[in-house]
C-alpha cells in the first residue's frame, strides 16, 4: 500500500462529512441529487465528493463552468484522445479494492474464502469478485483537458409541463411487475387529497390525472419508489414515515432529473428534522445511507427504461467496466502528484463507506 494512502483516505472521510453536513435544508438535498443524477453511475458519496471539489476548482478559476460534465481518470482521458493540462489537480474519490473468492456452495454466506494471488480454485468451486476496501483514486473535469473532441449524446428537451416520451409508460409497467394496478382518478378527493397513493393491500397504485403530463409522471415514480422500497414486508417497514417520504420523493427526484425535468417543484423537508428521526444512528450517517440507497434504487429503475435519458457523468467511448491499472507514486504524472496536496485545508471529519454498484464507484 501507498505510505500515503492512510492519510488520503483520512482526507476522504473528512472532505466527505464536510459535504454532508452542507445538505442542511430541503432544497440543498434536491440540488445534490439533481447533481448525483448527473453521475448517476458513482455512488452518492463519490458524487458528493465531486461535486464539492469542482465547486471549489470553479471558484479557484480553474474550470470554466460551475457544473461539470464528464469525469474520468487520468489514463481514461488519455485513452480517449485527450490529456490532462498542467496544472490542473484531479478531484480524489473512492475506488473499490477487489479480491477473488471461491465456493463450492455459493448459497452458503459462509462458505466463501479468498483466493491468494495467483491461486487456482479448486475443482468445482465457483469464483467471484467482491470489495474488499477502498482506495483514493483521482478524477478529471472534461475541461481540465484538451485534445480530441467528446461527442455529445443526445439530451431529452422538454416544454414546460411536458413529460418525457415514453416515462409514463414504461414506470407503469414496473408498477405492473410487481403485482400492482395503476389506476388515474379524476381528483385528489379520491386518494384523500393527494396527488397519488399506494395501497399495499389493495395492490393498487393511483395517480390523479387533473395535473400536467409532468407531475402526473413525478407523482407515479414517486409511487413507484413506495411500491420498491416501503411494502408492510419491506426491511424499512418500521422506519418513521417522514424518512420513507424523503425516499421515494427523491427516487422521484432522480428519475426526472435524469430526463432532464424541471426538479424545483419537488418537496422535501429539511435535512436536519428527517435525519434525526432515526434513533441510534448519527445525522451525517443516515444522509450519506440515503443518499446511496435512493440512488441504487433509482439506477434500478432508470435501467430498465427505454426512454432518452441524460448522461451519466462518463465520457461516450469509455468503458468504466475495464479496470484500471493503480499507478506507483514514481509513475505519477505532475498533475496527479500535484493532486496528492492540493485543498489540504478544506478537511473536516469522519467516515464514509465505499459503496457503490458491482461495477464501481
């Protein structure tokens, strides 16, 4: 390991509260999914991280623009045609350390042992990949390079109150799959004025359809998130509601996000009252679980859709699947060693899991 790592990673835990404990109010949280949607494809956390160092890089003057676009490492750009400018300090996040594990009864939790380096399974066991760590790891700004162009991919364009083409459609048949009605009633008297309701027993899920194509569609994946995560048989089933409202409000939140919706009529109370409605457990804590479990849950669904949706924060013609080779201090280039010490004073405190899809971060 890296002498330094230890401390890296203690920078990262550190950098990553402090962005945490900034998601003060409602409106806070929906601009940081709105964000995460954007980078949908890395978990909450390394999306928090980003999104608090470019901030940063912006106001340094060192990108052009508050928001960034497309994030990748610093051979991922090479491999694209393009090169990191001098001077410019990558953005450290999280990266998942991987070991190989074999079983012969895959079924059994127990039964998994890791496999040594070069180690051959035995004969019929099965082997797989599982995190094991995490590790620091840098990324760039598609503006703190140059070199050959980043196609752009196409971006849904919507009218004010428009939903997108084929949204509706495909969140109700996923309603569908899991044994539910989806039903639109002629007003919120019907549902005891809301906009939409679950009902658990009766495995039905109403959406009223006096409101624009828009909040009718913000409506049924916010159903939709109830329908997934908060069922009587769910393991969250006994959490406090306001904490189950926050969830599938910000599923909701992404998914539109994600087709580029207007996200400012989303509602969501204050960081500070549902946070602290979970006993035993610290604010920052239940955030950053959140955050992640919202996301996961709404990567799930974006999946499945065939509508045009906006990109993931990975630049087009990079397969984030080919695993990157860790580079030795002495392989560094100036701007990756550079990054090594740049915004040590933006440091505060405590720790973060890596989390992330099987994938990556």
């Amino acid at each position: 390991m890296d002498c330094e790592e230890p401390a890296k990673l203690d920078e990262l835990h550190e950098r990553l509260t402090g962005a945490v404990e900034q998601l003060v109010s409602g409106d806070d949280w929906a601009r940081a999914l709105a964000f995460a949607a954007r980078f949908r494809a890395r978990s909450f956390s390394n999306t928090l991280l980003i999104w608090a160092q470019h901030e940063a890089a912006y106001e340094a003057g060192r990108v052009p623009d508050p928001m960034p676009s497309f994030v990748a490492g610093y051979r991922q750009w090479q491999g694209l045609g393009r090169q990191v400018e001098k001077g410019q300090p990558g953005y450290m996040i999280f990266a998942p350390v991987t070991g190989r594990f074999a079983s012969s009864n895959p079924a059994a939790s127990d039964s998994w042992r890791r496999l040594g380096k070069g180690e051959q399974p035995r004969p019929g066991e099965v082997v797989r990949s599982k995190m094991i760590a995490a590790r620091p790891a840098y990324v760039w700004d598609v503006a703190q390079t140059a070199g050959d162009p980043i196609p752009e991919p196409p971006s849904p364009r919507l009218l004010e109150g428009e939903a997108p083409a084929g949204l509706w459609g495909g969140l109700a048949a996923l309603v569908e799959e899991r044994g539910f009605e989806v039903l639109r009633v002629p007003h919120e008297g019907m549902i005891h004025g809301a906009n939409g309701l679950t009902d658990y027993a009766a495995k039905t899920v109403a959406v009223r359809e006096d409101m624009d194509s828009a909040a009718q569609v913000k409506t049924l994946a916010h159903e939709l998130g109830h329908v997934l995560m908060h069922g009587p048989d769910a393991e969250t089933a006994r959490q406090h509601r306001g904490i189950g409202e926050v969830e599938a409000e910000s599923v909701a939140l992404m998914i539109g996000a994600a087709h580029g919706m207007d996200t400012s009529g989303y509602t969501i109370p204050y960081v500070s009252t549902w946070a602290a409605r979970v006993d035993g457990k610290e604010p920052v804590e239940i955030v950053k679980t959140t955050g992640e479990r919202v996301r996961k849950i709404a990567m799930g669904i974006l999946d499945q859709l065939d509508t045009t949706q906006i990109g993931d924060g990975t630049p087009p013609g990079l397969d984030r699947e080919t695993p990157q080779r860790p580079q030795s201090g002495s392989e560094r280039s100036a701007p990756e060693r550079a990054a090594l010490l740049h915004d040590a004073g933006a440091r505060v405190s405590t720790v973060a899991t890596a989390t992330a899809r099987e994938r990556g971060l």
